[in-house]
C-alpha cells in the first residue's frame, strides 16, 4: 500500500503509463523508475511518465534525479501545477541554500494559478517553514488541514512544520486528530512516532514506527526512521537488539531502493563494524 502520496494528475492509463500508474500506486517505486525509462513516442504520455518518475524519486529519496524529471515535464507543459509542485517538493528537498528561492518561486507561481490545491499549499507550507516563516507556514498548513483533514501528505507537513518550529504539543495534536480520522493508514503511527521521538519518548517511537510498518511494510521513511533511531539509540552499539533493529531496517529501506546519502554514509559506518558489534 502507498504511504506518501503526492497528489498526482489526471492520468489516462494506457500501455507502461498503465503499468507504471500501478505501480506507483502499488509502492513499487523502482519499477516505474523502470517502465518511465522505456519512455513513449506520444507526447503526452512521455510527460505523465516522467512526472510519476519525478514522485518515485521523490519517495526513494533522490530529489536531484527528481528535479531532472519534473523540469522534463515542465519543459513541455510549463504551467502543469503538479509539476510545479513537485519541482518546488524536490528543490527544498535537496536543502540547498542556493535552491530556495528557486522552490519560493515556482511554489508561488503554482499557488497563484490554484490557490486551493491541498497539494500546493502543503508545499508552499513547508517553503516558508524552511525560509524561517513558521506563523505564515502554519497557517498556511491549517488552511490546507482544514481543506482535507485526511489527506496523509497534507497531516505529514503540517506536522513537520509545527515540529520545526518546536510546537511539538500542536504536532502531536495534528498526528492525533489524523489517527482518529484514518485508524487504518500508517501516517497516523508514524507521524506520531516522530512526535514522540522529538519528546524523548524513544521505546514508544521505535513501537509506533514498527506499528507503521505493520499497516505499509513498504514505508520508506518509516524504515528510515527506525534504523537511523535504532542506531542512535544503541549506546554505541551495546545495545544489541536495538542494534540489530537497525540493521535490520536499514537494510528493508536500501533492499526497496532507498537511495538517501545520508543514510548510505550511516549504514557503511554500521558496516564496517557489524562483525565486532554482533559476535557474528
């Protein structure tokens, strides 16, 4: 089951178009990686393609890859807001200084033409967020929480702003609310894991995530999550389950095509001591 949807354009699935609209929807990511590389010769479909390319890169933590893919959709349909939006989603997931205001203007030209879209005002959300704006953002966020309360992407930024601005009883509110309205979908115990983590609260994260996990065995972040608490949560490493958890996570998350460097560099560091830590 998909985890984090971005809200994604009207497709009219045809052929791989057909097939890669599956798999995204499936959670196979590097398998519409996949099918988006076999292209089309008709042009429209050739866009959709890559804009569904751009999300899965997005999810599999590659938002240099996912940039190239929207700015090919863009480079066809320059006033595709969903495209804008994923090129803004991807140029502040890079978190580059120097891209920032790039992602203000190409958020703020999409917000311009849908001044509605949950999708677009989550992402202009969390650019103010990231600008230092955090009462601008927030608002911004509740409008978009208000417009759709159940929408997953739209309760993952809202909490993500009030935790970068330190609200983290506002966060938890939000991730609670969420729970109620969706008991069944992961983004409930997993942005209340988060919220607990920023508490201190470390066992009851780590449960959270791994409750997540039960709902989506194929969430993402959630095993990122884990394997990155785990891991700082081992006493350097003395902590032999915990530290086991997080191999074991780290090692879900790249086996379904992760790709964030950051958690590379972490995991071959655990690597180089996996041995000496397991008595294996």
């Amino acid at each position: 089951m998909l985890t984090v949807l971005a809200l994604l354009p009207l497709l009219a699935p045809a052929g791989t178009l057909e097939d890669a609209t599956r798999a995204f929807q499936a959670g196979e990511f590097t398998k519409v990686l996949e099918l988006a590389r076999q292209g089309s010769s008709d042009e429209t479909e050739a866009a959709r393609l890559a804009y569904l390319a751009g999300e899965a890169q997005l999810v599999l933590g590659s938002p240099a890859e996912a940039e190239r893919s929207f700015r090919a959709v863009l480079a066809k349909r320059p006033k595709a807001v969903p495209a804008q939006t994923g090129l803004g989603r991807a140029l502040l997931a890079q978190q580059d200084p120097k891209l920032l205001a790039e992602a203000g203007q190409v958020l703020g030209a999409a917000l311009a033409a849908e001044p509605k879209d949950v999708g677009v005002l989550t992402a202009h959300g969390l650019f103010l967020s990231v600008s230092g704006k955090s009462k601008e953002a927030a608002k911004e966020l509740e409008q978009a929480w208000k417009l759709d309360p159940k929408n997953a992407l739209t309760a993952r930024g809202y909490v993500e702003v009030l935790l970068r601005a330190d609200d983290v009883p506002g966060a938890a509110a939000v991730a609670e609310r969420f729970l109620e309205l969706r008991p069944e979908h992961p983004m409930g115990p997993f942005l209340l894991a988060w919220t607990l983590e920023r508490d201190g609260e470390d066992a009851q994260a780590i449960e959270r995530y791994q409750e997540a996990l039960k709902l989506d065995p194929l969430f993402l972040d959630a095993h990122k999550n884990l394997a990155i608490l785990c891991h700082t949560l081992s006493n350097t490493y003395q902590d032999k389950a915990r530290t086991k958890l997080a191999f074991e996570h780290y090692e879900r998350y790249f086996a379904l095509g992760g790709q964030d460097q950051g958690l590379k560099a972490l995991h071959a560091d655990l690597l180089n001591f996996k041995d000496q830590i397991l008595g294996s």
